[in-house]
C-alpha cells in the first residue's frame, strides 16, 4: 500500500534533522495559521499564490531562495563545526548523516538558492527593462515557479520522512547505483531535480522567448540593458543544457528503478559517461548563475557610477562569447580521467580562454568607474566587494585549469574554495547587490543602508575568513568531504574557517535585521518617485511598486540607456505637454494551475521516490487534467478599463513631475 | 602532505606549474585589485577633485588593451598547459635509476590494496616503495570511484571499476609519507588515508622477502573477503598466490564489490530492477 | 507617463552608423507561441541528442547478450516508419483543415493521425514485449539498455503527442477554432513533426546503422 514507506523512515534515533524538521514544521504551521485567523488567506490566494504577474512570481522565487539558503547555510555551519572538531575524533556527526549533509548543502546552495534568485531577479525585472506588461508567458511562468518550490519541498521532506543522498551534490554512479546506495536518498535527489528541472525549463524558454520576442517598440538588440544581454545568454544555456540534465539524471533513474545499465559496473555501463554527461551540463551552469550576476553588476556599477556602461559592444560580444564557450569545457572537471595529453590541454587552454572575456567584463567595469561620480550605496558595495573576490576566484580557476597544477588540487579543498570563491562572490554577492537594488522597485519603499552595509562587510569579511584558510588546507593536501582526519597541519586552517563561518552569519543575521527594520521604517523609506536611484534603464520609468501592468503605453525606445535618455529630455522640456489618451488594457488572469500541478508533482515525486504506484497514477492524473482544466477555461484575460490606466498612471506622472522639476532647480 | 615540499620529480614539476601559474597571473591581477580599489576611491561622489566625465563611455584603444592583456596572458598560460599536460601525463614514463617498480593498486570499500606482482607480495593501506626507482602504477577499484593520490608524490589519478589508470611516479627522498583517496566514495571514505614509506633501494629486497613470509595468501578468495565494505585499521600483507590477480580484478572476471548490506530486502522488491541482478 | 510624447530625438546612438531600423514592438501571440514551442522541441531534441550519444557509447557493449543486427526485424521497422510518415502528413491535412475552419476535415485528419500514431505505438510495443519475453529485456546488457531507451524515449513522446491529439479534438469539438485552440494545434503540428524528425535519427542510427551484420 504504502510502498517502501514504514515507521523506519523516521530517523528517531537522530535529534538533529529530527529537532530540525519539527521546528520548520512548527514555524509552517504558525505562519499558515496566523494568516488563516488573521484572514489574510483569500488575500494570500488570489494576489499570490494564483498570480501570473511576472513581478510577483519574481518575489516568490526570491522568497524561496532566500528560505533556502537558510537552510542550506544550516548545513555549512554544522559541516564547518564537524570539520574543526573532528580531528582524531568522529566529531558529532556520524559518515552517514554528514554526508547527507554536505549532499545536501551542495544541492540546495545551487538548485534551490542560486537558481531561484537569479530566476527571481530576471522575472522581476526584465520585462520592466524591455518595457513589456508581462513575460511571454505568465501562467507557464507561475508553473515553472511552483515546479522548483515542489522540488525544495521534497529535499527538505527528506530530513524528516526517509534520507538525503549521500554521494555528493552531483551523485556519480557507481556510489550512486542501487547496489552502492540502496536507500531512497538518491531518489529524493532525482526526483526533486527532475520535478524543479522542468521549472527551470519552463522559465528559460519563457525568457528567451521574452527578450527575442517581447521587447518595446525601439528596443533594437543593441539597445537593451546588459542585464537583458546576460538573461538572454544565461536562458539560452538553460534551454541547451537542463534537458542535458533530465535526460542524465532519466537514466540514473532508470538503472536504479528498472535495471537498466547505463552507468552500472555490470553489463557494460559506462560510467564515465555520466561524468560526461553531467558537467555537459554542470559547467554550462555555473555560467547560468554567473552571467546575470554580470548583468546586474553592470547594472549596478553604471548607475551608482553616473555613467553609461562602458564598452557596452565588447561587454554584449564578452557575454556571447562566455555563453558559447562554456560549452566546450565540461572536461576540465575530469583531467584526472588519464584521458591523455591532448585531450586534457586542448580543454585546459579552452577553459582559459573563458577568462578572456571575464577579464574584459571587469576592465569595463573598471573603466565604467573611471570618470563616474560614484556613490558607494550598499549595491555598490556588493558590486565593489564582487570585483575584487571575483578576481582571486579566477585567478584560481585558471589555475585549476592548467592540467599538471589539476593533478595536485583536484577534489581538494583548494576547489572547494575556488568555486565558493566564485559562486558566493560572483553569483551570492551578484544576488544580494540585485536584492538591494531592486528592492524599492519591488516593494516602493528601500532597504536600510545601515544594516546593508553592516551586513555587506560581515559577509565580506566572513567570507575571506572562511574561504582563504580552505585555500591553504588545500595546498596542504587536505581532500574535500572529510567527515574527520588525523593531519595535524590541517586542524588550525579548519579552526579558523569555523570562526569565519560565524562571521558569514553574523552577515545574514544583519540581512534579515536589514529587512525588518526596513519593513518597520517603510514610511520613512518611501520611494514615491520610483526612480531612487537616479536610474538609468526602463524599470526605473514607472511607479515603485509597479501597477499590474507595468506601463499604461508601451515606452517608444530611441536610444541605449532609455530612461536616462528621457530625464534628459524631460529636465529641457519639463514636461509640458498634453495628457495622453488612455486605452484599455488586457492583462492575464490569474490562475491556479501553477499551484495545483505542483500538487500534483509533489504528490507523484513522493510517490515516486517510495515506490507507491496508485498515488503515482494518480498523481499523474491530477496533473493532466489540471492542465485539460486550464485549457478548457473561456477567459484568459480581463481588462483594465482606460480610467482605471489613467488614475493609476496620473498619480505616478504628478510624482515624477516634482522630481523632474526639483531636478532641473537643482 | 604539503604540495610545495615535494618528495619526487613528479610532484616537483606540478608545483613548480603551479607556483608559476600564480605568479603570471598575479602580475595582472595585483594591478586589477588596485585599480578597482583606487578608482572607487578617487571617483567617489564627495571627492570634488575627481574629474566627472559622463561621455567617457568608449575607447577603441582600451578595448583594445582590456581584450588584449587577459588574451596575452592566456596565450603565455596557454603555452604552460599545453607542455605541461605533455610532459606530465601521468602515464609518461618518469626514468629512475635501478629496476622499475611495478605496483597494482585496487581501491576497495574503503581501503587500498596495493600489489606487488612481480614481488609477488601484497599489502593493504601501506606502500612501500625504494628511493629512486620508478613506479610503473596500474590502477583499478573493486566497486566505485576513487582517486589515488600521494600529494608530495604528485599527479593523482582515478580508479574505476572494469578500467586500467596508469600513472608513473617516483619518490626521490627516504622517509614516512601519507597518501589518500581524493574521490568521495562512501561512509568510510575518510579512513581510505594510507602510509607510504619510501625506503633505500638495498632495503627494498629484504622488506620483500621479509612480507613474503607471511601467512596470509592473496587469492580470488580471500580478495573478495577483503572487498567487503569496511575499515582497516591494521596493514595486513600477503603472500601473492596468481600474479594475475589485478587483472582479474580490471576484467571483472571477479565481480565488482557487493554494497552494503540490504536494510529492507523486502523494500527493494518493489523496484523492477531487482531481477536484473 | 506619456513617454512616446517626451522623447524628440533623443542622444544619437554614440556606435550607429548609417540608419539603424526601429524594432517594431512586442509580437503578436501567435508568433509569440509559436517561437517559445519552437525553443522546447528545441530542447527536447537536446534531450534526445543525450540518448543518442548514450547510445553510441554504449553499442558495442552487448555483454554477451544479442547484438543488433540479431534482434531488429526490418520488416516492423518499415512498416513503422511509413505510418509515421503518413501521419505527418494526415496531420499537416489537420492543420490546413484547422486553419479554413472545416470541423470535418480536421476531425478526419486528425483521427487518421491517432490511428497510424497508434499502429506505430502498438508495432513498437510488441517488438519491446518480444525482446524482453526472449530474455533480452533492457537489463540484459548495456547496449540493450541504451536501444530501449532511446526507441522508447521517442514512443513515450508519441504516447503523449496521441494524448494531446485527442484533448485537441475535444477541445475543438467543445470550444470550436478559438484562437488559443489554434496556437495549441499549431503547437501540436510542430511537436508531431519534430517526432518524426527524431524518429528519421532513430530509424537511421539504430536501425540502419545497426542492422547492419
């Protein structure tokens, strides 16, 4: 009846995941009812969770990655503290727990963290950038979204009911296989990869089709803002590289649910061509997280500068050329396969050759600085602190890319380091500048300054601490994903990193306190002009937050920079013209097929993963006919009736007329 | 288990690589870092000295610098990997003097077995080789992956079950060093660390023929008691009954290592692919 | 905010030479769905291109078991290939029907459709039943493995096309040619055709290729 399911699947016998779970469990209960009795749930229903509206579903992923990243910063703290207290001792965490937890970490840090926030962050703010009222397909969209928030349920069921993988965030067969990992770890891993997989899908291809399709009357190619450049490359590489992961993973599955052998010891699997297959996709998508972490830095770093981008032309042919090339590396990750001389230099000097227009992309920041009139806001910050970390983790990378240094720090925790070098200062400090940034955008009201830039220099700080002893223990041998050691040399480095791991905390405790204050101050920190500031591309153009329909006319484009084309204009012109003649406007409706299929996905990825057949069946029924249910509606559009536009967009015009004029005094 | 005391040409050769690798790049990088620091400095909003120019948006000569200088360092880096990955494949040969010293070494769950064919001894968790010969690795692993990989040695390389790695080596100094698996491989991973005692080469014949008086055979037998999952604190050696032992092992004449053992057999047979095995 | 009005000429691109066209705006829908479903099959033969290659790795790894040639019967094969073929041309007749609004024709193409989809499928099927009640079932050996898959990855995609194709008729039964019922059949033509373009790879790389003694 129930599968492989039973009493056994709850780890009694261990307080952690166990406390864990009850205390998120508990805090979900509290939340669900206190907006059940405080009757915020039709509220919650309709403005929310049924929501089409790229703005919204934009904040929902960045929610749900910033939940994420909680817990997977849980796991970091517990793996540091293993690490520093486990020499010559089992520490406190058993092999079989701490290697769910490092699985786990990895996992969550990059499916459930970095994804949903740079998804998020492209939702929320490119079709505003192109000057569209929505992405080419919002109930997609809101499909796409609740497939990655089934995904991290499913990982996180995984603490309570059953195990997490044990085999590393990547789950190389044969450890992989049925016969080395028997339990339901990997499928919990599978599956809710598989199920966010399809989310993520889902929100490339809707994004591609948004820019290549969806863009304002006058927006030329060469005429979009960066961040739209480096949506477009990062999506594309999305389109191309996750169905490089379904189908993976879809064979992994297959050996260990049917007996198939395709990465088995016996019968002739091979395995590696997992190993291939997975950094087919594995390294196309470091630069699907990276690339709109470029994006908003220069955005970022342009306005905070005053000053246009600069060599917007080389920066657009950088991030083309990062798109193509990042996928003629994937063997990097592998030098010591003995695949031969050849082979390995002919990938090492391509992985090089990456770094060239990564090198361009930061001396055209730098100059971008050069001649700015910079304001050091918490963004600015984020970006500053970026550019000097994002340096450091290149410098190793191309390390780790000459083949013979490969030899000595593959696996170590010299890598460990590089790509935490990368990705928390490259993509985390890229989302975070983003957050900051476009928070008074999302929300109408700005983020503390204060506790942002306390938080900034905690986390900056905490990162170096964390991260350059990790660097030497490397040098010194040390391998990643050590539950405990013997080697005395290695102990002081873990020590420190610990201490720099609470400093990192003390970084996210000041975030969150950054947004409570906020929240609290919301009077006080009021963006009425939504312009705050002194932006430079289309979103900054209407109301923060934005009406539903982002724009009452499509902005007609003339030039790069588009918005900052128009204060010019309107500071000489002041504005004196005519009111305009509002029209009706179609907006999509909302809809819960987004919520309900991932219901449905939740249900049959569970059923999956404890081999219950009839909830598998049914699961798959209740999606389908979701979907026949959606296609069957008559009306999937209302209107917004032309005075509605007007009153709306009046209020938004008075504002920014006082600011134009207040400028132009100035 | 420093990379940068090395004990052999090998691992002498990478860390050099590696060492001068930084420095080409530090010579780009350190000016980088200063220029960003310096520019956000100098160009900051309450600094009225800094000239604001908004128009300096584009110049054909820095971009052309800014493509060339990350180009150029790439050619000059380029140039290291390429000879580099020539010289130091970890299967080119690596000359010493003497005899070479050929070594099989099979990961198992979670200890490393290392044979000495021509020896015809075997040891487990323990290499001992003699200073200045060169060691001709065959590798293989008796159930997942794993990396071998002595750090003051140099090159580390995979074992993979129904596959030959190979990989040459040479230990230049006498003394105690420790190798390890640097692939993650399962519950006992952290306990895969195995000494190496690199001896004198007169030493080596009577180390042999003191091992080969052991009690304790080798075979297909006792190997596949040995590839039960566990850890081994001891450094039991044996005598080595067919010297075609590794390559029974390589061809999976002997079957690859069971896993652990089943919790729930009765679980497992829900899933179809239980009569596949 | 009146921002068509705002703008006169505004700052001369600083790289244009010469005219530059104005982009025109957002695209209509259709173009829209049509583009997005475009980049999916797109994708999805990205998917298949993983199988292909799995496969080709995996061909020579017979384990002992049957190697191609010695299983595959040219005979289905062919009769396969002409009703996928044939369907993809019922299925174009469905959708010129569709496009002059003639209920009948569409109703007749696309059932013709469903019922070559399904002597593929069940052609398919039999020869799956046929192999693994010989003992060469897809954990027999790794190339066996790769076979099923990749032939089976494809009529699992013909299983779902058929799906579709008879929510399509409902749908057009019930809401008649609304316009999103016709971006929707637009979309299933092109997922229809793709398949056949896969199956022309399979045909030629597995069947082919590999039938060869």
């Amino acid at each position: 009846m129930l599968g492989k399911l039973d009493w056994s699947a709850i780890p009694f016998d261990q307080p952690i995941p166990l406390v864990a779970g009850a205390m998120v469990l508990v805090a979900i209960l509290g939340v669900l009812a206190w907006v059940v009795v405080k009757g915020h749930l039709p509220y919650l229903w309709h403005e929310w969770i049924t929501s089409v509206d790229h703005k919204r579903i934009g904040v929902m992923y960045i929610l749900l990655a910033s939940v994420m990243l909680l817990r997977g910063g849980s796991d970091a703290i517990m793996m540091r503290i293993q690490q520093a207290v486990a020499y010559q001792s089992q520490g406190y965490l058993p092999p079989e727990h701490y290697n769910q937890i490092f699985s786990a970490h990895g996992t969550i840090m990059i499916f459930f963290v970095a994804m949903p926030f740079v998804i998020g962050l492209m939702n929320l703010v490119v079709p505003l950038q192109l000057g569209v009222r929505d992405v080419a397909f919002p109930t997609l969209n809101s499909v796409g979204f609740w497939l990655t928030a089934t995904g991290a349920l499913l990982v996180n069921i995984s603490l309570v009911v059953g195990e997490f993988a044990r085999t590393g965030w990547l789950a190389f067969p044969p450890l992989s296989e049925l016969s080395y990992s028997p339990g339901v770890g990997v499928d919990y891993y599978a599956w809710s990869l598989q199920i966010s997989g399809v989310g993520t899908l889902v929100a490339g291809i809707n994004l591609v089709t948004t820019v290549l399709k969806l863009r304002t009357k006058g927006m030329n190619y060469l005429r979009m803002p960066m961040f739209c450049w480096t949506t477009l490359a990062s999506n594309l590489l999305i389109v191309a590289a996750f169905p490089i992961l379904t189908a993976t993973l879809a064979m992994l599955l297959l050996d260990r649910y049917l007996g198939f052998h395709f990465f088995t010891n016996e019968a002739g699997g091979n395995v590696m061509m997992f190993m291939n297959l997975i950094w087919a996709w594995g390294h196309p998508e470091v630069y699907i997280l990276v690339l709109p972490a470029f994006g908003i830095f220069s955005e970022v770093v342009s306005t905070f500068s005053g000053k246009a981008l600069f060599g917007y032309r080389s920066m657009v042919l950088a991030t083309m050329a990062i798109c193509v090339i990042s996928f003629m590396v994937w063997l990097h990750h592998f030098f010591t396969m003995g695949a031969g001389p050849d082979v390995n230099a002919i990938f090492g000097i391509a992985s090089m050759i990456i770094a060239v227009p990564t090198g361009v992309k930061i001396y055209n920041w730098l100059f971008t600085m050069y001649g700015g009139r910079i304001r050091l806001a918490t963004p600015m910050l984020w970006a500053v602190g970026f550019m000097v970390t994002f340096i450091i983790g290149g410098l190793t990378g191309v390390l780790v890319a000459v083949p013979p240094a490969d030899f000595m720090l593959h696996n170590s925790m010299f890598l460990v380091a590089h790509f935490h070098n990368v990705i928390i200062g490259g993509v985390l400090f890229g989302a975070f500048a983003g957050f900051e940034y476009w928070f008074p955008k999302a929300f109408g009201f700005r983020l503390d300054e204060r506790w942002g830039k306390a938080a900034f220099w905690f986390t900056f700080t905490g990162f170096y601490v964390t991260f350059m002893p990790l660097y030497i223990a490397g040098m010194l041998g040390m391998t990643r994903r050590m539950q405990h050691y013997d080697v005395a040399a290695w102990r002081p480095w873990m020590i420190i990193a610990a201490v720099g791991m609470a400093v990192l905390t003390i970084g996210v405790i000041c975030q969150i306190m950054q947004l409570v204050v906020s929240i609290r101050n919301r009077e006080a920190l009021r963006d009425r002009t939504g312009d705050p500031w002194d932006g430079r591309s289309l979103e900054w153009a209407t109301s923060s937050p934005p009406p539903v329909f982002n724009f009452a006319f499509n902005p007609d484009v003339r030039g790069e920079d588009a918005y900052w084309e128009m204060k010019a204009h309107a500071r000489q012109q002041s504005f004196a013209h005519e009111e305009p003649e509002y029209q009706d406007i179609e907006m999509p409706r909302n809809s819960p097929t987004g919520f309900v299929c991932a219901f449905f996905a939740t249900i049959m990825g569970f059923a999956l993963i404890w081999h219950i057949w009839w909830m598998v069946i049914l699961g798959g029924i209740g999606a389908f006919a979701t979907f026949v249910v959606f296609a069957w509606r008559d009306h999937d559009e209302y209107v917004i009736p032309a005075e509605e536009v007007a009153r709306i967009d009046r209020v938004n015009l008075e504002e920014r007329r006082s600011l134009v004029s207040m400028a132009g005094a100035v | 288990m420093n990379l940068l005391d090395p004990q052999g040409p090998v691992a002498a050769a990478n860390s050099t690589i590696l060492v001068d690798s930084v420095f080409i790049m530090l010579v780009i990088v350190v000016p980088t870092i200063f220029a960003i620091l310096a520019f956000a400095f100098w160009f900051r909003a309450s600094n009225p000295k800094a000239r604001y120019r908004p128009e300096f948006v584009y110049s054909g000569r820095v971009e052309m610098v800014v493509w060339a200088i990350p180009a150029l360092t790439v050619i000059l880096l380029g140039g290291v990997a390429w000879i580099g990955s020539h010289q130091l494949d970890p299967a080119a040969p690596v000359p010493g003097t003497g005899s070479p010293v050929r070594i099989q070494a099979v990961s198992l769950d979670w200890k490393w077995l290392f044979i000495y064919p021509d020896q015809r001894i075997a040891t487990v968790n323990t290499l001992t080789v003699p200073a200045g010969a060169e060691l001709n690795f065959q590798l293989t692993s008796s159930s997942v992956m794993n990396t071998f990989f002595i750090p003051q040695l140099g090159s580390m390389i995979y074992t993979m079950n129904g596959m030959v790695t190979k990989l040459n080596l040479r230990a230049d100094n006498e003394g105690k060093l420790q190798g390890l698996s640097a692939h993650f491989s399962g519950d006992g991973f952290p306990d895969m660390m195995f000494d190496v005692n690199v001896i004198s080469p007169l030493a080596f014949p009577d180390w042999v023929a003191s091992t080969a008086k052991t009690d304790a055979v080798l075979n297909a037998d006792s190997y596949k008691k040995l590839m039960q999952q566990g850890i081994e604190r001891g450094r039991p050696t044996y005598r080595l009954e067919d010297p075609r032992l590794f390559d029974l092992i390589a061809t999976q004449h002997i079957p690859p290592g069971p896993g652990p053992e089943l919790a729930s057999e009765a679980g497992r047979s829900h899933s179809g692919g239980h009569d596949a095995r | 905010m009146t921002m068509t009005a705002t703008v006169g000429h505004a700052r001369a691109d600083p790289h244009h030479i010469g005219v530059v066209i104005e982009h025109p705006g957002p695209a209509p829908k259709r173009i829209v769905t049509a583009y997005g479903f475009w980049i999916f099959l797109l994708s999805d033969i990205v998917m298949f291109s993983c199988f292909f290659a799995a496969y080709a790795v995996l061909v020579g790894q017979t384990a002992g078991g049957p190697k191609g040639a010695e299983i595959f019967e040219q005979r289905n094969v062919a009769i396969e290939t002409v009703c996928l073929l044939l369907s993809s041309f019922t299925c174009g007749m469905a959708s010129i029907a569709a496009d002059v609004r003639s209920r009948f024709w569409f109703y007749l193409g696309m059932s013709v459709t469903c019922v070559l989809g399904l002597i593929f499928l069940a052609i398919e099927f039999r020869e799956f039943a046929d192999l693994v009640a010989r003992g060469y079932g897809p954990s027999r050996s790794a190339f066996l493995t790769a076979f099923f898959s990749l032939v089976g990855c494809h009529g699992l995609h013909v299983s779902a096309g058929v799906l579709w194709l008879l929510t399509m008729m409902a749908q057009v039964f019930a809401k008649g040619f609304r316009a999103d019922v016709l971006r929707r059949m637009m979309c299933f033509a092109l997922f229809w055709h793709a398949l056949d373009i896969i199956w022309v790879g399979v045909f030629s790389v597995v069947y082919l290729l590999g039938g060869a003694p």
